[in-house]
C-alpha cells in the first residue's frame, strides 16, 4: 500500500510539474504577444 501510494503522488507531482510548464509556455507566448503589440505604437510615437 505504501509503495502504490508513494507511485500516486510520483505521478501527481509529474502531472503538475507539466501543467507548469504548460503554463509559462503559454505566459511566454502572451508577453510575446504583448510586445509585438507594443511595438508600433514605440514607432508611431
């Protein structure tokens, strides 16, 4: 029972470590994002 549940929580931890990953990829990609959109207007100004 004791190894099943130290495997359960392995599994957990991985799960979360990727939804993290998952997660600053995608704030990556949004402040990406935001820059491009800031760019003209430096241009502009």
């Amino acid at each position: 029972a004791e190894e099943q549940r130290t495997s359960t929580n392995r599994r957990t931890k991985n799960q979360h470590q990727q939804r993290i990953k998952e997660a600053a990829e995608e704030q990556r990609t949004s402040d990406e994002r935001t820059d491009e959109r800031k760019e003209p207007d430096c241009v502009c100004g």
